[in-house]
C-alpha cells in the first residue's frame, strides 16, 4: 500500500464533495428511516432528492472540473 498525493486536489471540489456527500448520504439514511416507520411518501420523496442531488452533483462535476 502507498501513500496518495491529494495535493492536487482543489479546496473548491473538496468542500463541494464532502457537502454533496453528506446531502446525499443523509437523504438516503431519512428515506430508509420513514420507510421503517411506515411513512412511504416521505420515504419515497427523500429517495427521490438523494438522486436528485446525485444528479445535480454529477453535472456539476461535469461542467466545472472535468
């Protein structure tokens, strides 16, 4: 195993990754709770903005770093 340089890596596309990251991961976490409490609309509209935000966070990428 070996070390990686993140040197490289902008501030920007680090505090856009940790931010999407958290918001995504969050809107899953929420919609597999309210599935658990029988609260199938919520759950299903927090599914939805995960992969909305998903969406959003891949043109994003797509558009200023790539």
């Amino acid at each position: 195993m070996s070390l990686v340089d993140v040197s490289s890596v902008s501030a920007s596309l680090f505090i856009l990754g940790v931010v999407f990251l958290l918001l995504i991961f969050g809107l899953l976490s929420l919609g597999i709770l309210r599935m658990f409490q029988q609260k199938f609309r919520t759950g299903w509209f927090c599914f939805a903005g995960a992969i909305i935000s998903f969406s959003v966070f891949m043109f994003i990428l797509n558009k200023w770093y790539v």
